[in-house]
C-alpha cells in the first residue's frame, strides 16, 4: 500500500483548484484570503473570503495574493495552501504528500522557486512543477506525446497561455498579462468613462459572464448594473448592453488574437499543418467569453475550439499527469 498521497494544484490567480490522485478535483475555491491586518490572523479563506471582496471594514482586508498567474504575497499564497492542504487530511503518519504545482510559461526560475519553496513549507515531501499549457492541453484530451502539433490558448484570471506543442512539450509559447482581470478592468474603466458609474470587481465579473461578448453580441442582452453614481455620489443603475461589453472587451480580445498569430508565425510548418486540420483550442474561464472562438477563428482562419470541460482543464491535466508519471520530468 502506497502511503503517501499525490495531489495536484491548479494555483491559479482567480481560483484555486486541488487534485488528489484517485478522488478528482476536491477543491475549486477562489484563491481569496481575509485577515485581520491589527493581528494578522487569517479569517476566511476561498469562497468565504470572496463574498467578502469590496465590502470590508477598515482592520479587515480581503487579499488575491496571486497577481498575473504569480504569487506577489508569499505570506497568505502560504495561507491559501496550507488551509487547503490541511482540509484535505492528506498527512498521515508517515507520508507528506507529493505536489504538481501549474505556473504560467514565462515566470522566471526565482518565481518558480519561489513557488517551490511554498509548497515544501505547507508539508509537501516532493514537489513538481509543470507549465499551465501544457497541463491544459492535456486537461483537454489533446494526446500531447505524439510527433504532432497542437495548439492551445489558456486564458486565465491573470495571464493568457498561448503555446504549441508537440512530443509532450512546449515548442513554441508566450504569455500574456491579459486576461479575465484585465477585462472586469476593462468593464470598470468602460462604465466608469460612459456612464460616471463605479463598479466593483465583483459586479464586472459578473457583466462580463452575464452578457459579455467578443464577437457578434446578442443585441437583445442587457443588464441591470448597480454601483456608485461618480456626480451625485449615490447609489445608481444603468442598462448595460452585450454590445457595449463588447466594445470594451475589444482592445483584450484583439491582444489575445495578436499573441496567437505571433506563435503561430514562429511555429515550424510542419506543425503549422497539423494545427490547420486540428484547430486550436481554447481553454481556461476566459475561454467562456461568449463567441471568443468566433472572434479567434475570424481572425486567424484556423478553426478554434472551446474545451467542454474549460474551467478545470489544468486540474484535470494534472490528475492525468499524476496517474501517468512519464510525462513529469
């Protein structure tokens, strides 16, 4: 009997997500941490902690302490971990866990010990670290090991993947800090600009599920939008409509398209072939943008995708990973 438990971590900027071999993904919570700052003690953490984004008093602070796919707080990343880790009950006698941890394509070497280092502190006897494309490749059922290209687009909260890959790695990659909270910034900035109304984070998460588009918006979607009027000071709605969000996702979306084109430019043409009969996929939230494949595919002339299972291709992938160990160097 194998005492030690395998698990894998999406650490993603927007959410957190735990795979443990044998059981699947059981943690899908938001990477939020509250604490008290007089005391510095967590209060909630995940889901809890989210509802509480915006709407704290003065000595509690709601923190996302990873910004662009990094983590920029070691402390609470510390936090977020280890409460996790200790929820799962993985520690038994005489086993500590071994980790696969996802980390966008580009971070430096001093990130990705960084990284390391967390997750050896919250208990882990061996940690492993993959790049996120290639986990979401294999999340989406891509068979990545085969002399052949593939090609996927992972948009998360705080980066974009792009990365082409073939014989079970990364041949072509880049990434972006353009992503899921780049464009709630975008609708903040848009509503701000248009109407003199504030938004929180929360309520520009929730336009950009609701009715937000990149291609061909729905002109009968609209929403009711709540927030501070910028002149009166006061509480104020507005009507707010697919097309609008779609004029302020724009300048996102365009950038998306551009990072893909400059892969596939750099891609040999081999593999340029096989991705023109496959199609690119798409995975990760952002991929959930409505028509963001229309959009893709318009601009590129190569069919695109979206993954049936998006929001959790990297936890799957790294269940894969895990079950087959050939593919963790």
């Amino acid at each position: 009997m194998k005492l030690s438990k395998e698990i894998g971590i999406d650490l993603g900027t927007a959410n957190i997500l735990i795979y443990v071999k044998g059981e699947g993904i059981v943690v899908n919570e938001p990477s939020v941490v509250t604490i008290n700052t007089e005391t510095n003690r967590p209060i909630a953490v995940g889901a809890e902690a989210r509802d509480m984004l915006g709407k704290t008093p003065g000595k509690i602070q709601a923190i996302r302490p990873l910004k662009d796919g990094v983590i920029a707080d070691f402390q609470i990343t510390e936090i977020l971990l280890t409460h996790f880790i200790n929820k799962l009950n993985l520690k038994g006698v005489f086993s500590r866990p071994t980790i696969l941890i996802c980390c966008p394509s580009n971070i430096t070497s001093i990130e990705k010990s960084a990284i390391q280092d967390v997750a050896l502190r919250c208990g882990a006897k061996k940690v492993y670290i993959e790049e996120e494309p290639k986990v979401a490749a294999i999340g989406a059922g891509l068979d990545i090991s085969k002399p052949s290209g593939n090609m996927v687009v992972d948009i998360g909260g705080g980066t974009t993947d792009v990365a082409v890959l073939s014989l079970g790695d990364i041949v072509t990659s880049t990434s972006l800090k353009i992503a899921g909270d780049k464009m709630d910034a975008e609708l903040i900035k848009y509503v701000k600009d248009k109407y003199k109304l504030l938004i929180g984070d929360r309520t520009a998460e929730e336009i950009k599920i609701t009715i937000g588009s990149a291609y061909e918006a729905d002109p009968e979607a609209i929403m009711d939008v709540r927030g501070r009027d910028l002149v009166t000071g006061l509480p104020h709605t507005i009507q707010l409509s697919a097309r609008e969000t779609q004029e302020a996702l724009d300048e996102c979306c365009q950038t998306i398209l551009r990072a893909t084109k400059q892969v596939l430019e750099q891609t040999p043409p081999e593999l340029s072939a096989d991705i023109v009969n496959k199609g690119i996929f798409l995975t990760g939230g952002g991929a959930l943008l409505h028509h963001l494949d229309k959009f893709l595919e318009e601009g590129l002339g190569v069919p695109v995708f979206v993954a049936e299972n998006a929001l959790d291709c990297v936890a799957e992938g790294c269940g894969v990973m895990l079950e087959n160990t050939q593919y963790l160097q």
